[in-house]
C-alpha cells in the first residue's frame, strides 16, 4: 500500500498526479530545483525537497539526489511523471533496490523498448508491423527518409530527409539534439511515410499476467515532430481500430508490460500501419483518453504498483475529447520559445481540473499560474487545455471558443494557431497528417485581422484614459482632454506585436463622446476607416460600436504593456512614452538573441559572404535548437559570441553588413 508518494518531475504532470493522490488519500512530495522553488506544484505538495545542481534542468536528472530527497521526506514509492527520468532504467533499478515502490513498467520492460532499434526487431518477431529502417547511411537512396533518436522521443533528434545531400548534415546535427536531450547521440534512420498519420493506442498490463487496450488517440498535428492537438478516438475504420488494438497488446505482452504505456503507429494512407515505438510512461496526452472512458488513469497506475489486479470490467469509449498543448512559443517564428511573466492566465467556462467530466465540458491540466514565470531551463508546454463532447465537432467547437476568449498575458503563446487548425475545413472532414502545418500555412495566421489592430490600440487608449481620469485628484468628472473651446486630439503611441509603431489620436466632446478618432500606422492601417461611437469605458473594459455593431474589448494594464482581448483576438501593446529617453543605438545589421540560451554551434567567419537565409548559428534554449539565419545578403562583420557562449535576451549573436552593390 503507497502512503507518500515523491514525483521525480515536475510543472503540469505532478500536479496532476497530485490530484488523484489526494483523491485517493496519498500524501505528496515534490522534487524542485531554485528555478521552480515558488512553482504551483511545489506549493501544492504536501511536502517539498530541494534539489541542488550547477543548473535549473540537470537537478531533475540527479537519481542520486532524488533518492536521498525520498528518504529525507519518508517517501515510500516514486512516481515519474513523463520525461526527464520516467524512461530511465537506471533509476527505475534504483528506486526498486532502494525499497521503495516503483509506479512505473520494470526496469527489463523499459531496457527493452528504450532501445529503439532492438524493441524493433524484439516485436517483429511478435507479428507486429515494421518499417525498413538503417543504421548508418550507407546504401539508402530510395528518400525521403527520417532520421530519429534511438534513446528518446518527444521529436526530439529527429530530421526529416528528401535528399542525399541533405543526410549527413542532419545525421549529424540529430545525434547532436540527442545526446544532450537524453545522454545518448545514437540515432538510426527510417523509411518515411509520405501523408502518414500518428495513431497510438493506450495499454495498461498488471502483474497478473492481463494486458489491455483502453482506446487509441489520433496525435497527427505536430510542430517539430511534437504533437499539440491530440483527439480520442482517432477516425479510422473499426477494423483498422481492432487491428491497431492486436498489434498493440501483442506488443505489451511480447515484453511482459506492467502500467500505462502506450504504443505507436503510423497510418499509411491506404490503411496500412507500421509500429513507431512503445512509450514506457503516461503520456502528456493521456486526458483524452480519460474523458472518453471515464477511468483516471493515474489512479490505475497506483493500483497496478501495488500488485493488484486492473478491474474485470473496464469501461467502452464514448464521446469524443480533443486536447491541445499551450505552449510559451512564438509560432510564426520558427516556433521560437518565449520567456517572460504571466501577467494573466484565465481560460474561462473550465469545468475541471486534472480530473474526470460528468458532461460535456472542458478540463485544464496546467503547470503555471497568473504570476508564473516561464524561464529558459525546461519545455515550453505551460498547459493543456481539453474539451469532451458528444460528438467530434461538438468538441472541436467548444475548444476553439474557449481558447479564442482565454486572457494569455505577458508570454507569446501558440494559441491563436491552435484557434485555427481547430477551425479549419481541413480539420474538420478529418484531411490530416503529420504534414498539416506545412501544407496549411493560413494557420499561422494571427486571429486578430491586421486591419482591426487600430481599433484595439483605440480601446487601449480610451481605457488609459478612463484610468486617468478616476484617479485625477480634481475633477474627476470631466471628460480626459476636455476643454472650452476645440482643441488638438490627444494622442497615444503603441508599439504593436510585430514591432510596428500605431499612432492613435481622439478627441472627446462635453459629453465624453467620441467626437472624433483617427490612427497612423505603416503596417495596420484599416482599409476603411470605421465609424466608432464610444459606449463605455472603464480602466480594463472598453464598449464600442463599431459600424453599427457593439464590441466590448477588455483591457489589461501592466506597466507600460497593455493587453486587450477582444471578440476578433487579442493583441499585445506597448505604450510609448511622450518623451522618450536616449537608448544606447544597435549597429545595423545585427542579430540578437530572442531569449537566453547557448550558442552551441557557430557555422561562419568573421568577413565570409552570406546570403538572406543562410546559417550563421545555432542557438540552444528550452532543450531545442533553433537555427539564426541571415536577414539579408551580406559580409559577416562580426561574431561576438563563440561556441558553448552563453547569452541573454537582446544579446548580439552576429553582424552583417549590406553587400557592396558592386
């Protein structure tokens, strides 16, 4: 019987195990290290210990300290989330020989399929379907081909190849990604499947010999080879249903499976599937598959370690849930992880958290709070948020809503390209794959229409004002600006999302009527200007009518930063002083560095001759690389950083002077 449980990771996933554990009266220890010391999942344990580390990601890979950290605290068994060590056979050893209770497969079941290649040939021979794959590039000329890491997953190590020129380059730069996501650069390459889906299905196995499937999941849209919209049921005909259910519990029993694990496939086109690998852990998107049966998958986790046996009787799918992962990143971007402070996280109309639904509904499994900081040291997933409907669509639609009017403030977030892939036709009649996002760039697309900027800048702008003039120590009554006789309008300057400067200049009658409004800016001017009659305004709600239609915008201040939601999207702005201080100038040309991370490869000289687009380093932040490619055709005038340099926001990586015309 488990009474206190540590759980070696972190964010989201312990404080979801958390939940079911006080559910079921099992006291909780949280691991951390000084980057989260005031994360909501340390505060919500019952007990937390320290881990000590040169940085913030290598403490949670320390079994030595995690091991010492249950002992302290009187743990009698661990529980390891997803990532980090939850695949580690090492530690699962570990934790076993120390007494304590492991909540995971054994450690032979994890040495088995962490191995890529020999859980490969392993469940061959079990009559699962496989893939031609190689080891080294010799002999492949048949390409596309896709090379993966052997030790990992997550689409971490993992490269897409259509050319033979391409192979070694990115051989090279996966093993690289490997070895510092999981300690180990082996990589091994495979056949790829042109317009293949991502079909897995959820096992569980007992120590009673019993392994079963509990439903398949449809994870196709993906960024970098790492889902972010996952659904359960996956669309496929039954009998492609039942075939993946076999193929799956044959799998699980080929290796004596114990737990929760799940099993991956890609779907051919034609209807055909082949095994990807088998994840020895709870998966990130394992709600899904609770709201369509009802069960509480962790709690069945508990169970299973404690020798029982899984129930009789276990519950059909129904319904159809959909999830997506919220991420702290700048999709149109290249997907460029962002930093900073969640000066708001509120997503409206959430039924549950971490938990099961009586109806249709939403749940929210979150790692962050209002007031979170997001840093540089771990995965830039800040929560993922589920619907459940009674049918595909019905859920589809209440997910796009919600995100749409959720209030995400003070960090780029993937939200607005979630809204569309969401609402796109293409999703709907179910024309997925792993290649959707290449093939719908409208998605990237932000929900906000260029043109109804200069309106929310205007609602920022009267909501400033309103705050003005309720905090005004004298007549606070008159409207802001007012004066006896016609004077010039007052005017407000924004920098808007994508760096571009929105003038907005408005005056107020006697009334505190709009009388007038007009806006300047290069990139966001409205085709038509609108006719705008202001309705209400307050310091964080502005109501405007807008061409005869009333639009209530709602306005978030936080220093000089201004958040507006409105029923078109959001936008984020940044008020400009009236008078500006001097700032030390940037020399044309100059790269910098869009967060904190580490140069780790530098892939020119100094005076070398560049063209727009080409490589000139690698940058490594939130355990990803991200390439920093050539603005314009060029000379490399400088190179400030070498290999292994680490940098802050608005450090400069690189110059490029302009190429002389002649």
């Amino acid at each position: 019987m488990i009474n206190r449980l540590l759980v070696a990771n972190r964010g989201e996933i312990a404080r979801r195990v958390f939940a079911t554990c006080r559910a079921v009266g099992v006291q909780t220890v949280a691991v951390h290290s000084d980057a989260d010391a005031d994360a909501p999942f340390v505060t919500e344990a019952d007990q937390a210990v320290r881990l000590p580390g040169r940085t913030p990601a290598e403490t949670y890979l320390r079994i030595d300290l995690i091991l010492e950290a249950a002992r302290r605290s009187g743990a009698d068994a661990v529980h390891p989330g997803y990532g980090f060590l939850a695949e580690n056979a090492e530690f699962a050893a570990a934790v076993t020989d120390a007494g304590l209770t492991w909540v995971g497969p054994p450690a032979k079941v994890i040495v088995a399929m962490g191995d890529k290649l020999a859980a490969k040939a392993l469940l061959a021979e079990a009559g699962v379907p496989m893939l031609p794959s190689w080891t080294d590039t010799d002999g492949i000329t048949d390409f596309p081909v896709l090379v993966k890491a052997s030790a990992g997953g997550g689409g971490r190590g993992m490269r897409i190849v259509r050319t033979a020129d391409e192979l070694t380059e990115a051989v090279a730069s996966a093993r690289r990604e490997a070895a510092a996501a999981f300690g180990d650069g082996t990589v091994f390459i495979e056949r790829y499947v042109e317009r293949g889906r991502h079909v897995e299905v959820q096992i569980f196995g007992d120590a009673h010999g019993r392994v079963v499937a509990l439903g398949d999941r449809e994870c196709s849209i993906q960024r970098r080879h790492q889902k972010i919209v996952e659904e359960a049921p996956a669309v496929v005909p039954e009998r492609v249903r039942t075939a993946l259910h076999e193929a799956a519990v044959a799998a699980g029993r080929a290796v004596g499976y114990l737990g929760a694990g799940t099993v991956e496939f890609l779907l051919a086109p034609g209807g055909e599937f082949f095994f990807l690998e088998m994840n020895t852990r709870l998966q990130v998107e394992h709600p899904v598959t609770e709201l369509c049966t009802g069960l509480d998958l962790v709690g069945l986790q508990l169970l299973v370690a404690e020798g029982e046996p899984l129930p009789a009787a276990l519950p059909a799918s129904t319904g159809h849930a959909i999830e997506v992962r919220l991420c702290a990143e700048d999709a149109a971007a290249g997907w460029r992880p962002a930093t900073g402070t969640l000066h708001r996280f509120s997503v409206g109309d959430v039924a549950t958290e971490f938990g099961g639904l009586a109806g249709p509904g939403l749940r929210l499994d979150s790692g962050v709070l209002a007031g979170s900081v997001v840093g540089v040291h771990y995965d830039s997933m800040l929560a993922k948020l589920v619907a459940w409907g009674r049918t595909r669509a019905e859920a589809t639609r209440m997910l796009a809503s919600a995100l749409a009017r959720a209030e995400l403030h003070g960090v780029s977030t993937n939200r607005d390209l979630l809204v569309r892939v969401l609402r796109s036709p293409a999703f709907a009649a179910v024309e997925i794959d792993t290649g959707f996002l290449d093939r719908h760039p409208e998605v990237f697309t932000p929900l906000l229409p260029a043109d109804q900027l200069p309106i929310a800048a205007l609602a920022a702008a009267l909501a400033a004002a309103a705050q003005r003039r309720a905090s005004a120590p004298v007549l606070s009554g008159l409207p802001s600006g007012w004066r006896n006789v016609p004077a010039v309008a007052q005017t407000t300057r924004f920098v808007g999302p994508d760096g571009d400067e929105i003038e907005i200049r408005y005056r107020l009658d006697r009334g505190g009527r709009l009388a007038d409004w007009s806006s300047t800016s290069a990139a966001h001017e409205p085709t038509e200007r609108p006719a705008v009659a202001l309705v209400e305004a307050t310091a964080d709600r502005v109501v405007l009518d807008v061409d005869g239609v009333r639009r209530a915008y709602r306005v978030h201040r936080v220093g000089e930063a201004v958040f507006v939601d409105g029923p078109d999207g959001a936008a984020s702005l940044a008020e400009l002083p009236r008078l500006p201080l001097p700032t030390t100038a940037v020399a044309a040309g100059s790269l910098l560095a869009p967060l904190p991370g580490v140069v780790t490869r530098v892939h020119v000289e100094v005076g070398q001759r560049v063209a727009a687009g080409d490589a000139l380093l690698t940058l490594e932040a939130m355990k990803l690389e991200h390439p920093v490619l050539a603005p314009i055709d060029g000379v490399v005038a400088e190179l400030p950083v070498p290999t292994g340099g680490q940098v802050q926001t608005g450090a400069v990586l690189a110059v490029v002077d302009e190429k002389d015309p002649r």
